[in-house]
C-alpha cells in the first residue's frame, strides 16, 4: 500500500504570515479612509456655502429682496437637497 503525501495546500506558518500582512496593511488603510472622509465633508460644505452666497446674490440682484432658504428653493434658485444640506450643516444665508 502506498502511502499518499499531502503537497497540497497552506502550511500554518504561510496561513499566519498572509493574515500578518493583511492586518498590518488594514491598519494602515483604515485611518486613511476616515481622514478622507472628513476632507470631502469640509469641501462639501465649503462648496456649498459658495453655492448658498452665489444664488443669494443673484436673488437679490434679480428681486430687489433679502433672500431665504424658502425662497431659494421656491423660485429654483436652490434644489431641496441643498437646502437641506445647507441647514443640516447650518449654512446662514447672507
């Protein structure tokens, strides 16, 4: 009888060498997206605090009036997910 020799397959030490490479590389990728995360915000709302104060002046410029959100949006100045965005993040209009 022939014994058969078991050639296939991961040894332990390979199996523990690839989840140590895995964990260092989540470790250093995790906090990255965070960050990145957090930058996109702020330029999200640094964008949108430009939008609130361009169409704000153009309301202004084209009504004669002092503008609000409700205006904004009533008169398609706004869209509603950017009022709400804008209030969310409590963007005043000028």
């Amino acid at each position: 009888m022939k014994l058969l020799k078991n050639t296939h397959g991961f040894t332990l030490v390979e199996m523990l060498i690839v989840l140590v490479i895995v964990s260092v590389l989540s470790l250093l990728i995790i906090p990255n997206v965070g960050e990145t995360t957090k930058t996109v915000n702020k330029e999200a709302e640094y964008a949108l605090t430009q939008v609130v104060k361009t169409q704000a002046s153009l309301y202004r410029f084209e009504k004669g009036v002092n503008a609000t959100y409700e205006s904004l949006q009533v008169d398609g100045y706004l869209t509603k997910e950017q009022v709400d965005k804008a209030t969310k993040w409590e963007i005043s209009v000028p």
